[in-house]
C-alpha cells in the first residue's frame, strides 16, 4: 500500500524516485506510515498526501481548511446530529447530509471499520470523508470550542514541559509511567488529612507508593482532568474521564474516575495495556475437563452463557477470550459494553452512552437487525435487557453477558428476580461461570510448605490427599517485589445445564437444591475445587484459595 501511495504521488509530479525511496527507508527504520514519513522530510504537504490517499482508498476528500477560510460555513443543524461526547471519542466531524446520508470528517482511513458502531450510536446511514489530521484538528476546536479532544500520546500530553507547570507535568507523567512499569491495575490519587497519597493495585492488592503535600492536591489533580478531558473548574460532582497515552511504545488506556471527599478530590485511574489485556482461552487458567467444557459450550449456535463474580473478578477478560476464539471470517460478532475496554479486530464493539439513552437493551434491539451469530451484552443490569438477551438466544444467537452475584446457581434466581419468567431462564441459559482472581505464586522464590492441619481442615484437604505432593507458601524476592506473587491467576465455577437441572429452574427450584444437584451429578465443578487443583499443582498457596472461598462459602 505505501509503495502504491508513493506511486501515485510520483505519478502527480509531486515526488521525485529519489525522495521516495529515502521516505520509503525512513518508513521502514521508524515504523511509521509513509505519509508521516514524506512530512517529516519536507517533501509533500498535508493536504496534498491525504487528497491522494482519499483517491488510493476511494474515499472523498474533504479540505476542512478551505472551509474555516471562509469562516467555518457548517451549519449548526449538521454539527446537532452527532453529539459532543461521540466527537470526543471517535474523533470525527460532522460536515454534511447527502440524500439521507450523514457524511463524517475523519482523519485514517482506518476508521471505516468504526462506521458500524456509529451507526447504532447515532441511528442513522453514514459515510465517511477523508480530511488531514492538523485541519481536523482546527476544525474540531473551531466548531466545538476546544471541547472536542483527540487521543494524546505521552509525549504530547505529559511532555509540554514549560513554565511553572513542568514539575507537576514531569510528577504525573512520573506516576503513570511507573505504574505501568510495575504492571500495576489502577493508580489512585487519595487526599488525606496533611498530604496526598497514591497508591498502585497490583495483582488485587493496593499499597502505598508515594505521599506528597497536600498543596501539590489541586495541581496534579487539574493537569489530569485536562488529560482526562474533565472539567477543571467542577470540583462538587462525580466526573468520568479517558486517557490515551503511549508508554515505551505501548498504548495504555487509563479510565480515569473522579470524586469529591472531605479533604478533596479524590481520583482513581484503570490502567488498560492494549497490548498485554487479550488472552487466550488457554491462557485463562481453566483446568482440562473445564477448559473441554467451555469450549463444547460456546460453539453452540445459540442460548445464553453468563460469566458471574464481583468487580475486578476477571469477567470481561474471559469473555473477551472466548470471543476471540469464535472469531472468524465466517461469524459476525457484536458487542454492547460500557466500557470498551479493549478493541478487537474483526468485531463490531458499541459503547454504550446514558447521556442519549443508548443502554444495553436499546443497543440489544438495534443489534438484531445486524444479523450477527454471536452476541456480547457487556452486563444484564435490568428486566429489559435480560427479555431482550434471551430472545435474542431462544432466535438463533449465542448470547454472552454477566451478572453480580456470588456463585454460578444464584445467576439463575437472580434473573427470576428481576422478572423473568422461569421457563425462559431454564430453556435460554446454557451455561454460568463464576469466576474469582487468586494471586499466583512468583516461580524464582517459592518454597515448599508444610501446612498445618488446621489450614488443611480450612480449605477441606485431607492430609492424605497431598501425599506424595508438594504444598508451596510465598517467600519474596526482587523479581516479584518481595511479595511472593508474580500475576493472577482465575479460579472458576462452571455450571452447564442438563435436562434434570432445567427441569429444577423451570419449578423455580432453591439455589440450594440446584447446587446440590449440579455437585452431584457432574454439572458443576466449584470454585473451592479449581482452588484445591491449582494449590496441588503449585500454582497458589492455601491462604489465597481460602481468601476467595471464604467469601461465598
């Protein structure tokens, strides 16, 4: 494709075969597209390479400079189909309405594949325009009055090192990078009563890692709500906020949340690593007759199966595995979440936005129209969404989707709690997985441990049962920074429905009883089990198993 660009621009007079193959070699050494290349050599302006690459891609070109030249002539009817929030985060410009069809100014080519997300969002036939990056950019602040931010990369959202703002630009720049460094989940920015301390989540676990003055509060605070396009000057409300930085040459994604406490605003940052956050089914930690089971349960072609646990517990990154195992040229995948947390080629994602009444259900209803094979729904929070969600199943599709609730059985009295009727929940849901993240033990520094009878009664082994067995503890060294863990590790629950346990749900049966049976028979296997196999094979200790068993058991 760059050498077909180049051609063209060759063709057109506009290069000469020298100045393409020197931009052709600094393409290639920086791993940069070929039209960043021609810029930085100063052989070609903007305008001129995005006009060709519009005629390569077949797309229109539109000079958004010649329009603010002439003093920003797009009429405020146009700008009011697509709102702030969706300019904000698809980055795109609304110029005008062809015979029904709303065309969007956008700035890569790659961006096409965003159209179906913004059709569901703003309900509507659209097509795209190719513009230059800078005049989008100009454009976007014109119409919108700066309110309409482009993704930053670090070096531009931490780097404008100036003035009396530099150190608190090079602290927080500091902060992030370190968290990433670590491997840490989230960063929180907490104020207390005489400084400010932050915090990094590790592998479940918050601990301290640096205190500041209290004064230095509201500067860090204001330089991340600009990163995290908050407002600055609302300091009584809530705020949600994004972040797109590049670490080292990583994307991360921060989701940053904002909330006003008694000593100040407190905040607290997710850190998402595009490149580390897709896994493998294999990857998960199922053992062999679950890892078999699941994946005969999601390549069935339609009902329900629903991943169950609490926030933080690893439901989105399994299901994010399992959809990437159904990904195929052959099935169209469709997801509903809020948030998209990481983007997969190949599927249609739709983030959803409360603020124009695009929920779950509403999303769901749209999506059906689509004609996919497989659905995610992100969370079945309400009656609406789950009716939608199992006629979507009992119609042909497989349907994934997660509820809160504390073990695999409780999911199917949580729905008849909400209303569903029980014969819809015994003929829709194939399968429930509960899931619980454990810390696992760091390789370099384990040790063999000699547990206690105490500890074996607790977690329900038999000192029989680990004859012959080594039972490790967490020692601590500089590789796993003196925890004794090194990553996580799920422990799961997995309940496939038979005939005799969907009779049970269709008689709206106790939790009880449906568990005792799925125990019995060879449905279920339980999370103290999982626990048990990965304390056997080495993989956790018996107080991390204990610390997630205690919790529902």
């Amino acid at each position: 494709m760059a050498e077909r660009l180049g051609e063209m621009l060759v063709a057109q007079g506009v290069l000469d075969h020298a100045q393409l193959g020197k931009a052709l070699t600094l393409q290639k050494n920086r791993r940069v597209p070929l039209g960043e290349a021609l810029l930085e050599l100063g052989f070609a302006d903007e305008t001129t390479i995005w006009r060709c690459l519009a005629r390569q891609q077949g797309m229109p070109f539109v000079d958004l400079d010649a329009d603010l030249a002439k003093g920003g002539r797009l009429r405020d009817r146009v700008l009011g189909l697509v709102p702030r929030e969706v300019v904000a985060e698809h980055r795109v410009l609304p110029v005008k309405v062809k015979e029904g069809t709303l065309v969007l100014a956008v700035d890569d080519p790659l961006k096409l594949y965003e159209l179906d997300t913004l059709r569901f969002v703003l309900d509507r036939e659209i097509s795209a325009a190719l513009a230059s990056p800078s005049a989008l950019t100009r454009a976007l602040a014109h119409y919108y009055h700066g309110d309409a931010p482009a993704s930053a990369d670090m070096t531009e959202a931490l780097g404008e090192e100036q003035g009396d703002d530099a150190p608190i630009i090079r602290l927080v720049s500091r902060m992030i990078g370190e968290a990433v460094e670590q491997g840490a989940s989230d960063i929180h920015v907490e104020p207390l009563d005489g400084r400010v301390r932050v915090r990094f989540r590790k592998d479940g676990v918050l601990r301290d890692v640096a205190s500041h003055d209290l004064n230095l509060l509201g500067p860090v605070i204001s330089r991340l709500k600009i990163m995290a396009h908050m407002d600055i000057a609302e300091r009584r409300k809530p705020q949600d906020g994004r972040i797109n930085v590049s670490v080292s040459g990583r994307p991360i994604d921060i989701r940053a949340s904002i909330l006003p406490s008694n000593h100040g605003e407190t905040m607290v940052m997710r850190l998402l690593d595009k490149e580390r956050g897709l896994v493998s089914l294999e990857e998960l930690g199922f053992g062999l007759g679950d890892l078999e089971r699941f994946e005969r349960v999601i390549a069935r072609p339609n009902g329900i199966v629903l991943v169950t646990g609490p926030t933080g517990s690893g439901k989105t990154t399994t299901l994010y595995a399992a959809l990437k195992s159904l990904n195929r040229p052959d099935v169209k995948i469709i997801t509903a979440e809020d948030p998209v947390e990481y983007e997969i080629a190949g599927i249609n994602q739709v983030q959803v936005r409360h603020k124009i009444a695009l929920d779950f259900a509403r999303i769901l209803r749209a999506m059906l129209r689509q004609a996919p094979n497989v659905i995610l729904v992100g969370e079945i929070r309400d009656k609406e969404t789950a009716d939608v969600a199992i006629q979507a199943a009992l119609t042909g599709h497989l349907v994934f989707s997660t509820l809160h609730t504390n073990d695999a059985p409780s999911a199917l009295a949580r729905l008849m709690d909400m209303g569903v009727k029980p014969f819809l929940v015994s003929a829709s849901i194939q399968a429930i997985m509960a899931q619980r993240l454990v810390r696992r033990l760091c390789t370099s520094c384990r040790r063999p441990h000699e547990p206690e009878d105490t500890e074996l009664r607790a977690v329900g082994l038999a000192r029989e049962q680990i004859e012959g067995r080594v039972i490790y503890r967490s020692d601590g060294c500089a590789a796993c920074g003196y925890t004794g863990f090194s990553g996580r590790v799920a422990v799961f629950e997995l309940l496939v429905l038979d005939g005799t346990l969907r009779d049970m749900t269709f008689r709206n049966e106790s939790t009880m009883a449906i568990r005792g049976q799925a125990e019995r028979s060879g449905a279920m296997s339980t999370l103290r089990e999982d626990g048990l196999r990965k304390i056997l094979a080495g993989t956790t200790t018996i107080s991390e198993v204990l610390r997630v068993v205690h919790t529902i058991e």
